[in-house]
C-alpha cells in the first residue's frame, strides 16, 4: 500500500502537467505549401510554420445570456508575410505569390 502511495505522489506532477498539455496544446508547426501557377509553368513547395493543436472545447445544449461563453481555438498570435516570385513568368502576370509565416499561437 505504501507503494502504491509513494508511485502515486510522484506521478501525480507529471499527470497534472499532461492534463494541462491535452486542454490546449496549440503550437507552432513546421508545415509545407505546394503552389503551382499555371501561368508560369512552375510548381513549388514553400515550408512555413503555422499553429495547430487541440483545444477541447465544450459547447452548452441551452446557451445562456446571462453567462459568457467562450471557446479556445489555436490560432496565430503574431505572424508575418514572406512572398515567394515564380521565375520565367511571362509580362503581365502577377508572378508573387504571398504566404503567412506564423511567429508565434
């Protein structure tokens, strides 16, 4: 029994902080963007980051007025755009092509 205690007392700070991880676990991640342009003849593949995860959420069957209701969702905190220019484009066509870079969620 006493055992059972001690292994108990010593998970419990690593379970707490998974617990707290699975509620929200939105970070950024390195994803990559295929982008063809058919005016150019070209198709590339842009690596960026962006913000994913779960966010458990848990939505009322009766909505109140009288309590606020929120909802975590991950989404981009700061973020910047980078642009990318197709090479060999023909004139006249629009040959940059704009992408978000997420700094942080």
């Amino acid at each position: 029994m006493r055992m059972r205690v001690l292994v108990l007392a010593l998970l419990l700070p690593v379970l707490m902080s998974a617990e707290s991880e699975c509620r929200c676990s939105c970070r950024l991640t390195n994803i990559s963007i295929t982008v063809e342009s058919e005016e150019c003849g070209s198709c590339v593949t842009i690596d960026t980051t962006a913000c994913a995860g779960l966010c458990w959420t848990m939505d009322r069957v009766y909505p109140s007025s009288m309590a606020q209701h929120t909802q975590k969702v991950c989404n981009f905190k700061n973020l910047m755009y980078k642009s990318y220019e197709f090479k060999g484009c023909p004139a006249g066509v629009d040959s940059v092509f704009v992408y978000p870079v997420a700094l942080s969620c």
